[in-house]
C-alpha cells in the first residue's frame, strides 16, 4: 500500500488591524501600502493569511496610475 501524504497545514489568518499594525516587520512595506492594496475590498471583520495580502500587496504596487 502507498504511504498517505500528510496534510499540508491550513495557513493562519489574521485580522486585516493586526497585518497593517505590523506590515512593515511581514512584507517590508509601510502600512499605507497596505491599506491602499486591500482599499474597496469589504475587509470589515475579515481575516487574511500573509501570503493572501503579498498578493495583493503585489498587484497593487504592479497597478498603473491613472
């Protein structure tokens, strides 16, 4: 019989307050980036894994200026 992979562990999610407070020691940016990648997005309550806000984080810093 084959041997069951083990289960990859679910990522942690945090509170959108608690990844802004500390945006500068988890992605090297300042929490302004943050708040301007997660703006229009209904984050009320709403809790974020780390490596769902690099993307965000990512695709906003990509995004052009109008």
């Amino acid at each position: 019989m084959a041997a069951k992979k083990p289960q990859a562990a679910e990522a942690p999610k945090y509170p959108i307050s608690e990844l802004i407070a500390q945006s500068k020691a988890i992605f090297g940016v300042n929490p302004e980036v943050v708040a301007g990648a997660v703006h229009g997005i209904d984050v009320t309550g709403d809790e974020f894994t780390v490596d769902e806000v690099k993307g965000l984080i990512e695709a906003f810093l990509k995004r052009k200026v109008k």
